[in-house]
C-alpha cells in the first residue's frame, strides 16, 4: 500500500468518527509490519476527557489483534494545513513507534506534511524514565 493509500484510508474512516460535540472528524490508517491496515476515527463522549482520538484507536485495534510493529502512519482531518496529532496521542505514539516511523499529516486535500516520530515529539517520556537510578 502506497501512502497515498493508506492517507486515502484515513479520509474515508473520518466518516466513521462520533463527534457531536467538536463537530470535528479525524480519521488515522496505521499500516503494520505484516502489511495488514488498522484504521480508527475519533470517538467523543459528553464527559470530554474520555472520548479517544483516531490515532489512538487505531493503533489500540491493532495492539489488541496482537500487532505491535509498526511501518507508517497517516492522520488527516478537514484542515486548511495537514492536521497534527494532540500530545496525547504523540506520547501513546511514542510508546509504539520507533523513532525513525513516517507519519503522514495530511487534510483532505491530501496536502501532506511527512515527519518522523522523533519530530513529533523530540524528548518524549519512556520506559527508560520510569527505572532510571
């Protein structure tokens, strides 16, 4: 799958997202090391804070299914400039995600902005903060 593919993939599942409040759909395609695509769609809640973004639903589906080693990734959302994951979702990201990992911000424009995961958030907190001596 090219990465027009899997940014397509990511437009399409915004249709997918709940967003009665912020009336705003975002749509991320996660492709897997074994090629397989898991998609996932913001999802809101009247109780803001436990509502969960697209990135993170997708990259939970593909964690639940037994998949952990991840190539790329696309987020898109109806911007003006290629939208851009919440910090939230970077620290969730760079949990899984290897340093080097594309990631395609793009809108449906498909105007597109690729980064790194190291990019995306250069000091990230890790495992290696939590047993340091």
């Amino acid at each position: 799958m090219s990465k027009i593919n899997l940014m397509e993939e990511a437009i399409k599942i915004r249709k997918s997202a709940y967003v009665p409040y912020s009336k705003f759909p975002v749509g991320a395609a996660l492709k897997t090391k074994s090629g397989k695509i898991y998609t996932g769609c913001n999802i809101e809640n009247a109780a803001y804070t436990v509502g969960c973004c697209a990135e993170r639903v997708a990259i939970f589906k593909a964690l639940s299914e037994g998949e952990n080693e991840f190539i790329e990734m696309a987020v898109a959302a109806d911007t003006e400039r290629p939208v851009s994951p919440c910090g939230a979702c970077r620290q969730v990201m760079s949990e899984f995600f290897n340093k080097n990992m594309k990631i395609y911000l793009t809108n449906l424009n498909q105007e597109t902005k690729v980064v790194k995961m190291e990019e995306l958030l250069p000091y990230s907190f890790g495992q290696r903060d939590l047993f340091s001596s």
